[in-house]
C-alpha cells in the first residue's frame, strides 16, 4: 500500500515535470514567434507532446506513456463510436428506410427485410449481458463465421491457387535461350510447396527439397524485411522532421 | 489491272481523303456469367484503325431514344482478349472490339446510371477521326435486354477445384475419424507450446494471447480462435492466467465462448475469468501501445501471437522480447513473418498457422482437411509441372485451364 503510494506521488511528479517543460518549451516557441498562437499551433503542441510521450518508452515504461497510451486508446474508441454512427448505423439502419417503399411490394419486403435481418443480428448480441440467455449471441456469430467461410472459399481458390498458378506455368526454354526468371519461379514455387506439406516427414529427397523451398521463402522474407524497415525509417524520419521542423523549427 | 483497280479502290477511301466508315458487324450483348448488370458492345476492328481513331456510343432506355453520349473511346483499346471470362481464349478474340458497359452517363454528363437487369437498352455507334472530328454513325440501332445468370461458367475451374478438394477432405476426414494416429510432421513452434505454458505455471505469470487484425469472419482469424481454445484448454489445465487482448468486440465476445468451453472441458470451469478476455483499441497503434503496456506491466511469461498481423507485429514482439517472454508466433501475413522470425522463438509461416490447430487437438475434422489439403496441394504441384512442361513444348492448352477468369 506504502509502496504503491510511493510510486503514484513518483508518477505525478514525472507528470508535472513533464507538462511543466512542455509549458517551458512551448512559451518560448509561441513567445519567440516560432509557433503560431491559436487551433493551429495548439494541434502541433498537442501532437509533439503525445509524440515524444509515445517514444519515451523506448527508455522504459514511465507514466507519461501511460498517459499517452490510455488517452491514444480513449481516443481511439470514441472514434471508433463516431465511425460506427456515421457509416454503419446512420446510413444502414436508420436512413435506409428513406429507400424502402414503392409500388413493387416484393422489393419493398426484400429491401425491409436487408435492414430488419441484420439489425436483428447485430441486437442479440448484446444478449451476452443477460447470461440467461446468452446463448442467443451464438446465432449471430455463427451467421458471421458461416458467411466469411462461404464467401472467402471461391475467392481463396481464385486468389491464392488460380492467379499463383496461371504465371508459375511459364515456358522454360524459348527461341531466346533458357528462361531464367522462369525456371527460378517453378523451382522456387514447387520446392515451397514441398516444405508445406504435413503428411511426409521432411527426410531425404524430400526433406532436401523442402530444405530449398526454406532458402527461398528465407531469400523472400529478407527482401521484405529490408523494404518493410526501409518503410519504417521513413516513418521516424516523418516523426523526427515534425518534431524539429514544425514544432521547434531546428531544420528546414 | 486488278492492283491498279485496288490503288484506286484505296485512293478513294478514308486514307487520303481522311473519311472513315462505321463499323462492320456489331451487336450488343447481354454479358455471360454476371448477375445482369452488365451489358456488351461488339464490333468487328476495322482495317483502317490507328491512335487518331475514336469510337463514340450512345446508349437510350427506348428505341426512339434520346440517345445518351457516353465518354469516346480509343480504338487500340476494348478488346474481346481484355474479357476472357466472357470470350474465352480464341485466337480471333483480338479482331473483336468489345465494351463492357455497367454503368452510364445521363443527360448534362455528370450523374450515372448502373445497369439494370431485365430493362432493355438500345445503343447506337458511330466513329470519328481524331478527338474533333464528325462522328460517322452507324445506321443501326442495336436492342439489348440484361438478364441474371444462374451459373458462372467461366468460374467452372473454381467450381470443380472446390468440388475436388471437399471430397478429398471429407473423405480424410472419414478415413481420420477410423484412425486418428494419421501422420503429421513435427511443427517446431507448436512443440514448444506446452514448454511455455509449463514455464507459465512455474513463474506464476499469466499468458497473453493476440489475434491480430483481421475480422471475425476471415480465415486467419477463425484459424487463430481455434488454436486458442487448445491454448485455453491447457491454461485451465496447468491452472495458470490467461489474457485475451481483442481488436474488435465480436472478436472478443468469440474468443470469451471459446475459453470458456475450453476451461469446462477442462473441467476447470470455475477458473474461467470472463474479464481476461478484454477489448483493448479498435484502432491499429493504440492497440498494440495498450498491448506493449499489458507486457511491461504484467510480465506474461509466454506470448502467443497467432492471426493476420499489420505494422503492429515488431512492436509487439519487440516489446515481449524485452520483457523477457517466450513468444510463439503464427501468420500468413507476408510482410510481417520475418519480424516475427527475428523477435519471437518459434514462428509458424503462412499454412502452418492453418496446420496448428490440428495438430494440437488430432480431432479428425480438422486432422482430415489437413490431409485432405495436402493432397490438394499434391495436385497443384503435378499440374504446375504438367503446364509447365506443356507450355515449354508451346501448349499453352494445359495451362489455360486453370486461369482464373
């Protein structure tokens, strides 16, 4: 209890500091003219101190994180509440019925019945907060799952069995010579395939070729692993030019 | 004679004196294989196409029009060969144009119109040289009425691929559930699993469990469900915490059901804590920050990320390793398995994911559609040798067969 006191005055401490230096900081920005006064400039202050919070845990986990962390999670929410408003029930629950009605009763059913089915899922899952019959939210996952199986087995056949295969099935050998390129893609996509599979155990030829179908898919993940961080530098450079170009303007 | 009656014949025709001619042999039809929403325009590619040569349409509700203007076309664009799915693979296919027409522009050129099924559309063609020049019409007016098809026949390889491979499952899964010792390979990361849940329980830390960011409905999620019910059923059995942290409330509201019948099955059902299994962010950063504040602070001794993974997986696994956690990842996501690979113990690549759970749970259903696939994949491999040794000899044939359309 002593303890956890301890580190709570430890932490509002860390805080005030924390905002003290920002007020520090910032006064002599605005004071300076360097930051406008006003929405604009507010955002930027805003921003800079939820980014240098954000990468304070790279030091380790402090409060001001937390604090970060708990209002980038708060935000978040609420955004995620405005979305669903806006996109989903607004548009799709409520402003739908502007559409339903006409002198075609089936359409006029059909259409209902678009928005009455799955308002009528989406509401029994909040049967979950009557354990009696909670049960009852089972039907609307079990629709969600059904229907993403259903709808996902043409499409994966399509896209990762039918648009592989059409360009693995490349001529090895033309007028011009052997086809590298090609001849790389057949080897590296059939000793891939080898490696995926579960009934053999991976030993001898087998084990050999499935051995090479790792190197490629290793060669693969390296390229990627190379853009991806490469992506990533730009990101903290686009966090280091924000923070030494518009908020303390250090670099042009 | 005849080659001078020819120069003549080409002297008097557009070439020189810039005139150009309709098209020859048009028609509209209804598009094959769709739900009625769309309707063709064929004609035959004339002798005297080049850059400067544009096609105009024109498109009415009735016969007597008013005939709407829709955007000119080039004509070195709009072939039968850029629709296979509804002309197939003929050699003629590329002396036919063909414009695909799902939607269209209405009066003032602004607003536009789909396609709508059972409704009768007349369209009417003409051509011009150059962007400016006079539209020649063709005299016709071409009738079309768009109906539903009840069967893609261009999807037929779809079809009989997906009917190959549910026979071959369900019939693994029958020959599974008479033996159910069928053989399955070691997956290394899945070995470990009891050796981090065992380490769980001698440190006294709880387990955190992360299903990446994909909805309910999609495949690695569903995947990543089921390995955490065997995940769960374990826990309740070594008695140790379980931490679920969602993305998304249906996600979350699932996984609940999911622990839950795995602690009863367990027999431990008085174990189950309805609130280790929280909604954390909806959103992709603030999750993962609420996620990495979960690890320093709790500590989990074993951390199992199983799912479509974004951006967030480094920062994630990164965080876990330094918080000294075993980590055992599993993800189809391209892009983010070599984070894994460099940050975790053991990482499941791509169909593992999908061979995990079962081989943890050696329940026949899932036993048998792992079996079953393998023989699809078995398949695959013979027909990629077979096309590619057919298109080498110069038949393309084979290969065509198994385009997607």
């Amino acid at each position: 209890m002593e303890a956890n006191q301890s580190n709570l005055k430890k932490d509002s401490i860390v805080i005030v500091l924390f905002f003290l230096a920002l007020i520090v900081v910032n006064g002599i920005l605005v004071g300076t003219g360097k930051l406008k006064f006003g929405t604009e400039g507010f955002g930027i202050m805003v921003a800079a101190a939820l980014t240098i919070a954000l990468y304070s845990f790279l030091y380790q986990d402090n409060p001001i994180f937390k604090m970060a962390e708990h209002f980038y999670v708060g935000v978040a929410t609420a955004y995620l509440f405005i979305v669903t408003w806006y996109s989903v029930i607004l548009p799709d629950v409520i402003l739908a019925w502007k559409d339903v009605g006409g002198t075609d009763v089936w359409v006029t059913i059909s259409k209902s019945l678009a928005i009455i089915v799955p308002t009528i899922l989406g509401l029994l899952v909040y049967t979950r907060l009557v354990p009696r019959i909670s049960w009852v939210s089972r039907i609307t996952f079990a629709a969600m799952i059904g229907f993403g199986a259903g709808f996902a087995i043409p499409n994966y056949i399509t896209s990762h069995i039918l648009k592989q295969a059409k360009p693995s099935m490349l001529s090895l050998w033309t007028a011009a010579g052997p086809q590298w390129g090609a001849i790389v893609i057949f080897v590296g996509v059939i000793t891939t395939l080898v490696y995926f599979f579960f009934s053999v155990e991976h030993k001898g030829s087998i084990g050999f070729i499935a051995k090479v179908g790792v190197w490629f898919l290793m060669i693969s993940f390296g390229a990627s692993f190379g853009y991806t961080v490469m992506a990533r530098v730009s990101l903290l450079i686009g966090r280091v030019s924000f923070l030494f170009g518009e908020w303390i303007p250090l670099i042009n | 004679m005849k080659a001078i009656f020819l120069c003549v014949l080409w002297l008097t025709t557009f070439q020189v004196w810039g005139e150009v001619f309709p098209p020859d042999d048009v028609s509209a039809i209804d598009k094959p294989n769709d739900n009625g929403s769309a309707i063709i325009l064929l004609w035959k590619k004339m002798d005297y196409e080049t850059a400067k040569i544009f096609y105009v349409t024109y498109i009415a509700t009735s016969p007597s029009g008013p005939f709407l203007v829709q955007p000119i076309q080039s004509s070195i664009i709009n072939f039968k060969t850029d629709l296979p799915q509804s002309f197939g693979f003929a050699e003629d296919n590329k002396n036919w144009h063909a414009l695909e027409i799902t939607d269209y522009l209405l009066a003032g050129g602004e607003k536009k119109d789909m396609i709508e099924q059972n409704k009768t559309y007349y369209l009417r063609i003409g051509v011009k040289e150059g962007k400016d020049g006079n539209v020649v019409m063709h005299p016709k007016t071409f009738g079309v009425t768009p109906h539903g098809n009840y069967f893609a026949f261009n999807k037929l390889n779809n079809f009989l691929l997906f009917i190959f491979l549910t026979v071959v499952i369900i019939v693994f899964i029958n020959l599974a559930k008479k033996n159910p010792n069928l053989f399955v390979r070691r997956i290394a990361g899945l070995e470990a699993m009891d050796d981090a849940l065992g380490r769980a329980t001698e440190m006294g830390r709880p387990v955190l469990f992360v299903h990446g960011l994909k909805y309910m409905h999609e495949v690695p999620t569903i995947a990543a469900v089921n390995i955490l019910g065997r995940i769960a059923k374990k826990v309740a059995e070594f008695d140790t915490g379980l931490k679920v942290a969602n993305w998304d409330p249906v996600i979350q509201q699932v996984s609940r059901e999911t622990v839950k019948e795995s602690y009863i099955e367990a027999g431990r059902p008085d174990a189950y804590k309805e609130e280790n299994i929280y909604f954390a962010s909806s959103e992709q950063f603030s999750y993962a920050a609420a996620v990495e504040g979960l690890m320093v602070r709790e500590k989990p001794a074993a951390n199992f990320y199983f799912g479509y993974f974004y951006a967030e997986s480094l920062l994630l696994s990164e965080t876990g390793n330094a918080a000294g956690s075993i980590q055992i990842a599993g993800t189809d996501a391209f892009t983010q398995i070599p984070f894994f690979i460099t940050t975790c113990d053991y990482t499941l690549i791509g169909e593992e994911l999908y061979a995990a759970s079962a081989y943890l749970s050696r329940e026949p259903k899932l036993l048998g559609s792992l079996k079953g696939q393998d023989l699809g994949k078995l398949m695959i491999i013979i027909v990629l040798v077979l096309g590619t040794i057919f298109t080498t000899f110069g038949w393309e044939g084979f290969s065509k067969i198994f385009w997607p359309m």
